[in-house]
C-alpha cells in the first residue's frame, strides 16, 4: 500500500502520515469525526489541491480516456468527499481499506457494484494498453465525421471519413492525411508533391457557431478549442460530450507546431494580464483573491499548494528531527509501528495536541524549553483538553508560507472570518480591491464597454459593505513606468475610504513594503514584496495623526509649542488646514488682501489662494477642490463687480470727450489711481486661472482609472468649468474697463500729435532747459529712465503721459507679459485708427510742411516707446499711419512725377480709395490741377469707404500658460511672509476654539 508504484497512493496523494500509525481504532475514530482534506472548505492544503487536480489532469478536459475516482454512474448519495462512517458489523481491515480508498458511503448493493467498477477502471488504468479507453461492444456502429483540413491544404472544405466509436483520432489523421495526400496527387505532378507526416499535425475539437456575414458568405466563430489525444476516440466524445445551445462542433486538423505557438502566444497573454494560468481547478485556493461568489468569473489565481505543507509531510519531517523520541517512549511499550494499538493510539493524539499547540499556543505555552524550541513542540498534559475531536486540516490551513517571488496583501483585520482569506497575492502588475457589483453598477459597466469605455477588473473581492465596487488600485512593475522597478503605487477609487499607515489617503501616493493598508471601517492589510531584502521595517510604530490636532504638528511630538512655532515662521509655501475651516480661511483671505493697499504684495490674493488649493488638491478630499475653485471665483467676481461699479461713479462714461484743455498729467494721474484695483484683479485672476487649469489637469489625470462617466466626476468637472469660466469673465471685464478708459483720454489727446509744430520757437527753448538741466545733473542723455517724458513736447508729453501710465499700472500689478502686450496692442491700435482717421477727414494737412510735422511728433512717440521696450508692439499696430505719413512726407517735385502704379507699389497698404483720396486732395499749390499720371487706371474700385473701423480691433485672447507663481519655493518675499505667518496663526485659532481649555497649546 506505501510503495510508490501503488496507483492508489500515487493517484490519491492520501496523507500518509495518518494511517502509517493507526490500528483498527485510529481508523474508526478517523471515519467518524474527521472529515478528510477534501471536505474542508479552503483547500490550500497540497494534499487536497492534489486530490481536485486528480480527476482534471489529463490533456483533454472532454476526455473520457482517463478514469476517474467517481463512479460512472453517480449514485444520488451524498458527495463522497467525507470519509466512510464505522459500520454497525465488523468488517475486516482490508475491507475497510478497500472503502477508504473506493469511497464508498454504505454496505448497499449499488455502492458495492459501483466499487467493483472502479477497481476494474484502476486496473485497467494499471495495465499497459495503447488506449485510455475500451467502449463497449455494444457501441459499434460506423458513422460519418467530417474533418475539416484547411492546414492540409489552403482553401479546403471537409472530408468525410467512415468511423465507428473504435476509430482513434491518430487513425483519423493518418486517413485524413491520405485523403488529402491523393487529391493532390491527381491535381499536382508528384514531383512537387508535398508529404505529410501524421506525426506532425493533429486532432483538435472545435466548438464554435456559423456567423452569416453581410455579403451573405457563412463564416465559423471558433468559440473555443482542444487538442485530442491520439488514442481517443472522437466518435465517441461527440456522443458523449454536446455543445450547449447555440453552439455546434467539428473536427479540424492543424498543425502542431501552429497550435503549440498559438497556445504559447495565449499563456504570454494571460500572464500580462496576471493571469497565473494552470488549468481548470474544482475551488480556489484560499491564498488566491475575492470570494465564493465570484470564483467563476475570476478563475484561478496561482497554486496554492506551495503556499503550506500537508499534516502528513509535518508530522514525518518532525520525526526525522525527533529521531526516535516517540518509539522510545515507555508508555508506548515497543519501538516500532508494530507495537500496541494502545501505544500508537496515544501517540497519535500527542501528534494531535503539538499541532494544536502549534497553531494556538496558549499564554502559559509561549516560552519552552531549548529542546522544545528545536523542533517547534510545546507539550501539554493529556487532562488539560481533549484534542480527539480537532480538525488536522482546518487547523493546518493556518500553517501558511507566504509566496516568494509575488507581492501579497496580509490579512490583519477583517469582516466576515467565513469569507477573508489570510493572504491576497498580487499576481498581476494592477490589482484591485473591491465588492461584488450590483446589479446597476453591472448594467453600468456593460454600457460603458458598449461605448469603448472599459472598466478595470476586480481582483479582489471583499465582502464589507462599506466598500465600493472598485475600491482601491495598487500598481507595480511595468504599470508603473516611471517609477524604479520594484516599486508600487496605491490609490483610492473615488469614494472609498482609505487609509495609509493610519492616515487618510485621498490621492496616489507610494506603497512600500511594510506599509498598512485599510479599507473602509474593517479591512487592515500589511503590504509585503519578498523581492525586497532585506525586509524593510513596518510602519506600524510610525506616529499616526488619526486624533482631532493640528495637522501642521503631530500628536506624538514631545515638544508641541516649539514644532507650532517652527511651522508658524516656516518659510515653506504650504497652508495646513482641516476641510471644516475652508470657507473661513477663503473668506480671510479675500477680505484682508482684496485692494493693492493690503500690504501682502500684487499677487498676495493669488498667491495665498494657490497654496490653499495646493493643499486641498493634495491632502484633503477630492470633493473639496472644486468646491474651492468656484467659492474662490465668485467671491472674485464679486470684489470686481464691486469696483468697477465704484470705478464708474468716479469717472461716468457720458460726457466722455473733454475738452482739450481740461486733460492734464494730473488728470491722467488721477485716472491710473483709480484702474489700480482693476488692474489689481486682472494680474491676480490671471495667475488664478492659469493655476487653476494646471490643477484641473491633474484632477483629470487622476480620474483616468475611475469609471468613466461617473456622475461624482461629472459633477466636479462641471464644477471646475465654471469656476474657470467666472475667473475668464473677471479678467473680460477689467480688461475692458482699463481700455475703454485709457482710450477714452487717449482720443482728447491724439489731435495734439497732428497739430504741434515741434521746430516752434517754444519747443526749441525748452527742449535747451532739459539740456541745460541734464548736464547741471551731470548725467549722460542715455542714462536717462524710458519713461521719462519730460524732454518732450508738452502736448505730444501729454499724449505720451498715457503710455507711461497704463505701463507703470502694469508693472505694478505684475501683467502677465502676454495679456500686457494685449493691453498695449489695444491701445496703439486705436492711436492708429483714430489718428488715421482723423488725418483722411483734414485734406488741409495734405501738404509736405505739415507731414515731416505729423513725422517728427509720431518719431518722437515711437521713439520713447522702443526706449520704453513697446517698440515692437507699436510698430506692428501704428503700420497704416505712418505709411500715410510717409506718402506725404514725399518732396512735391518728386511726387508730381510719379504714376499711380508706382505710388499704389510703394504704399501698397493703403486701399485705391485711400491713395486716391490723398492724390485728389494733395496741395500742389494754387490754381494746379493734378498730374495725369496720377489718374487711375480704368476699371479700379474706388467706392470702397477709405476710413478704418473701429470694430477691427485684436480679439482677447486669455493666457494659457505655466503659472508663474512656483509654489516649490519659499514664500518669495517679506511681505507675503507676514501674511502667510498671520493666516497660520488664524488657522491654530480656529482649532485651538473647538479644544477644552485645558487641552489648548500656549504659543
């Protein structure tokens, strides 16, 4: 019965250790109070693993060739996975270990035969045949199978063979062979004749349906497929095993090498995917991930028979250590097997009680003595508890070794003990934790795929009900490409509830070995990678901040005033804050650094906003930083809408075109004090919206493993949208409020540029006042500022006076460059129009002397803005006029002697209307009719409307840039510093309100 070539041994893997002891009594007492491996719930025992792998190891799952232990004709007893109860009569030891290796369940007639049966399927399973199985002679009858050859020959349909249920699928090859080998041969000259060898295709069964396509042509689906071994009989499959419903077989021949690469090809996928792929097995292991409900649909994770040794393999490894201690016990009165039943009997149970103390020591039990701790043993006295009745292998299944070349999840806290396992492998580089989906969220999912929007797949499933259905994502190795090799990510579904070595966790972050991991209010995991040695520490000693204290210090601190007051004064640009206290931080920040005046700097608001969000974006949940960005937009708005109103009580837009005299510098002056907040709130809501893209961005890069669709994130991006949508309206509005002023002084100005005479006496005597006093200053002309403007004109000084305004409040406010170059634009854009406009209504100007006038005020104005670095800008936009200009800055003797084609080629920026508006009205003198020559051609369009329109002017085009405030830095100035430091200490009052006063920390 032990030797190895014993079918019954080699086949069952029975745990030997268990009857290599036990007389007639042990095997009684076995059979009624011990259920064997098979009967116990979690089967990650080798030994069962084995037994469920022994009927499903042969090569075809649809086999029949291969006996099986169970009966061919299954009786409806119960299932024979416990073993057989003691009967009333006594029956011999060989017949009751007949039973025990038979399973038979009672004396009855029907379970007697069904035991003859199998014993004459083991021996037949014994004997050397070339086939696995032997019908029966009644099942003899020739049919008909269609074997389809398209690996024989491209293009081929079926051949028909004549077969009977003797007829083995090498037979078949081989006759297919010929068939296909002698229509070749009456259709190709033998010469080429390609030989096939049976030995190099084979048989494979088909299951698969017939799919018409749109053109009409019938094509098969392959559904799914196996190899049939040589020596089974294909007749007999197809009457024996029948596709379900809907589905049909056939019989193709391929080739082996095809189908040995093709199934390769399968396996690499199936472990990119993490799948562990060994076969179809009767359960899973319960090292392997999710529950019983959903072990159909995850399949089979791994083999759980590496993770623990048999009780039989322990007790024979303990006693190769013991060496003789037990057979040399004298209360066992003998040294071997043979010795009395009495003896072996009581050895068995001290087998029984140094597993149990094995796997529960008891308080006493902890410490034992040297020899003892060798091998593992802590005895206890036979009285103390009766360990007869103990279950070996449910009491094994906590004899776990853990994988070694596989993260896993340990167990530490669970739901539900009849449900956890103790350890979830991660054999795939993604794994995730949830619960069994309802029934929605599956029909959610289902029209998600439909759309192309496939959700990840459960691996673990976890039965508390606090879980969502995709609770948590752990990525490693190849999922994580950017990150070193060896190391893992973790991060939250939205929703669920997840806490890193005891804080809560809300975004990504990195999972180390060591690491505790809890899910909702029940589930604790200890994460482990045997990759990494040597073992890093855990975390469980780390101080957790799970209490109601400051998160800016943590609760274990030994000194908590002096870490309050390093991260008060700390230069870092961080602002701490609980979620509670978002509205009353956001609304100190606003109403304290709401005007230029604040004293926290031009960028306090969106600075101080950025590093609130900052921390929401990181710490906090994902719910609340949307909230933020549209509380913080509307506030804003609310604040501009406010000074614009205010804006426009001091300077009403009735009325707007002064009179000439009545513009000053101070008047300019006073108008640039009052756009100071607009521009104020420009600059910030510029910045704001820039960081708030940037963060929105990564809000979507977060959602990417989210289910798409998700009403939750729906709502957040809507959210987001129109908070960026109230912060483009703000800078709309003061855009447009700065420009429509600026322009509106600009238009009470411009006609002075057309009418000063810059060579006047007067000019001429001041401009030697400002040399005289630049040289008293003993300072160079080039050492002067750009924006000075006091060497010029006093009237074109006036125009200028604008320029330097508008440039100054940019400056101050700290414009983006691309929205000053905007604000700019615009106003040399209407400095062009209106001038050029101005200048085609006077035709008294149309003359050579009061042109190089026009010229030299225009020169000096465009002079003063490259010196200002609006060079570029303004040359781009005051084009037209200074072509105009230059047309009349022509000496008049050359003039007269050019032709309209030529004046049209050189001026080709003025319309026909234009250059014929200014030839018809020139100043050639009195009593002169215009040239010939400079009619135009017959057939030129000159009804066109020769002003330009005010309503051309450059679209707004919102900045989409890097935010320019670089919150990896320190605070960047003093100010900010002290309004930081305040805001830090508004917080710690907050808190330290909702503490008992004798609970309160003294600054």
């Amino acid at each position: 019965m032990e030797g190895s070539g014993s079918p019954r041994v080699r086949r069952l893997h029975f745990p030997v250790g268990l009857w290599i002891d036990s007389p007639r009594k042990h095997l009684a007492k076995l059979g009624r109070r011990w259920p064997s491996a098979v009967s116990v719930k979690s089967t990650t025992s080798s030994d069962a693993a084995s037994l469920h792998e022994a009927p499903s190891i042969p090569s075809s799952s649809l086999s029949n060739s291969t006996p099986s232990l169970a009966s061919p004709n299954p009786s409806p007893s119960p299932s024979p996975a416990f073993l057989r109860p003691r009967a009333a009569v006594p029956q011999s030891r060989a017949k009751r270990l007949s039973h025990l290796f038979l399973r038979g369940r009672s004396n009855s007639d029907r379970d007697r035969a069904a035991g003859e049966r199998e014993r004459e399927l083991w021996a037949h399973s014994a004997a050397s045949s070339g086939h696995h199985y032997v019908p029966s002679t009644t099942s003899s009858a020739p049919g008909l199978i269609k074997i389809y050859g398209d690996a024989l020959s491209s293009g081929a349909n079926y051949r028909s063979l004549l077969a009977n249920v003797h007829s083995t699928a090498g037979q078949l090859i081989a006759q297919v062979i010929t068939r296909y080998t002698e229509r070749e041969r009456e259709e190709t000259d033998d010469a080429v004749l390609q030989k096939h060898m049976p030995e190099d295709f084979l048989l494979c069964d088909v299951i698969g349906k017939p799919i018409q396509q749109p053109d009409g042509v019938i094509k098969w689906e392959t559904e799914c497929r196996r190899n049939v071994a040589p020596w089974e009989c294909p007749l007999l499959l197809a009457d024996m095993w029948r596709p379900k419903d809907g589905f049909e077989r056939r019989f193709e021949i391929q080739r082996k090498e095809d189908y040995e690469r093709e199934e390769r090809e399968r396996e690499k996928q199936r472990q990119r995917e993490g799948e562990s792929y060994q076969g179809v097995r009767w359960r899973r292991s319960r090292m392997s991930s999710g529950g019983a409900a959903e072990e159909a649909e995850r399949g089979h994770r791994g083999r759980n028979s590496e993770l623990r040794r048999s009780i039989s393999d322990m007790n024979l490894s303990l006693r190769r250590r013991q060496g003789n201690h037990v057979t040399n016990d004298p209360r066992g009165g003998g040294g071997g097997g043979g010795g009395r039943p009495g003896a072996i009997d009581n050895g068995a149970a001290q087998d029984r009680k140094n597993i149990v103390s094995m796997i529960d020591p008891q308080q006493g039990e902890i410490r034992a003595s040297k020899a003892e701790a060798k091998v593992g043993w802590t005895h206890l006295p036979p009285e103390e508890k009766d360990y007869s009745n103990c279950d070996l292998e449910m009491m094994s299944q906590s004899l776990i070794l853990p994988p070694t070349d596989q993260p896993y999840f340990l167990l530490l806290q669970g739901y539900d003990q009849s449900k956890d396992f103790v350890l979830y492998i991660m054999a795939g580089h993604t794994h995730v934790f949830g619960r069994k989906a309802t029934m929605r969220e599956r029909e959610k999912d289902k029209e998600r795929e439909r759309k192309g929007k496939k959700p990840l797949k459960v691996d673990t499933f976890l039965s508390a009900p606090d879980l969502l259905a995709r609770h948590l994502l752990v990525r490693r190795d190849s999922a994580v490409p950017e990150t070193p090799a060896g190391r893992a990510l973790m991060r939250p579904f939205r929703g669920g509830a997840v806490t890193h070595n005891g804080v809560a966790l809300y975004r990504e972050t990195l999972l180390k070995p060591g690491d505790v991991i809890g899910l909702g209010d029940h589930f604790l995991f200890l994460y482990r990678d045997p990759r990494v040695t040597p073992a890093p520490p855990l975390a469980l000693t780390l101080p957790w901040n799970s209490d109601g204290s400051h998160p800016c210090c943590s609760s274990g601190s030994a000194d908590k005033q002096e870490a309050l007051r390093h991260y008060l004064g700390s230069a870092e640009s961080a602002l701490k804050f609980h979620p509670r206290h978002a509205d009353a931080l956001l609304q100190e920040i606003l109403s304290k650094n709401s005007s230029p005046d604040s004293g926290g700097g031009p960028l306090a608001p969106a600075y101080l906003l950025s590093i609130m969000i900052d921390h929401a974006s990181k710490r906090l949940d994902p719910a609340l930083t949307p909230q933020i960005l549209l509380k913080a937009a509307n506030q804003i708005k609310d604040i501009v809408w406010d000074n614009i109103k205010e804006f426009g009580d001091k300077h009403p837009t009735q009325n707007s075109c002064e009179p000439e005299s009545e513009i000053s510098a101070a008047n300019v002056q006073k108008l640039s004090s009052d756009l100071r907040p607009l521009m104020f709130w420009m600059s910030n809501a510029t910045e704001l919206l820039n960081f708030f893209q940037v963060k929105v961005e990564h809000m979507e890069k977060e959602w990417e493993f989210e289910a798409p669709g998700d009403p939750l994130l729906t709502a957040d991006m809507d959210t987001c949208s129109e908070a960026l949508a109230q912060l483009d309206e703000v800078i709309m509005h003061t855009f447009q409020q700065c420009v429509y002023h600026l322009t509106k002084t600009l238009y009470s100005l411009l006609p002075a540029l057309l009418d000063t005479n810059p060579f006047s006496t007067e000019e001429k005597e001041k401009e030697k006042a400002a040399e005289a006093a630049e040289g008293a200053e003993g300072e160079a002309k080039g050492d002067q500022e750009p924006d000075d403007v006091s060497a010029l004109p006093p009237k074109v000084a006036g125009l200028v006076e604008v320029y330097r305004s508008s440039l100054v409040l940019s400056r101050e406010a700290r414009l983006s460059p691309p929205l000053t170059s905007q604000t700019f634009g615009y106003l040399f854009f209407f400095t062009n129009t209106s001038l050029l406009n101005t200048l085609l209504e006077r035709d008294a100007l149309f003359s050579w002397s009061r042109a190089v006038q026009i010229r030299t005020n225009l020169d000096l104005v465009l002079d003063w803005l490259q010196g200002a670095g609006l060079g570029d800008i303004a040359s781009e936009f005051m084009k037209k006029l200074s072509v105009i200009v230059n047309f009349l800055c022509i000496p008049k003797t050359r003039l007269i002697q050019s032709s309209w084609k030529s004046l049209q080629e050189d001026h080709a920026l003025l319309s026909s209307a234009q250059l014929h508006h200014l030839l018809t009205h020139y100043k050639l003198g009195p009593s002169r009719a215009p040239p010939a020559s400079w009619a135009p051609p017959p057939g030129t369009v000159l009804s066109g409307d020769i002003f330009e329109s005010f309503l051309d002017h450059p679209p707004l085009i919102l900045p989409n840039e890097t935010p320019r405030l670089d919150l990896s830095q320190p605070v960047p100035s003093s100010e900010l510093q002290k309004e930081v430091t305040r805001l830090r200490t508004f917080l710690w009052g907050l808190d330290q309100d909702e503490l008992p006063a004798n609970q309160r920390t003294r600054l």
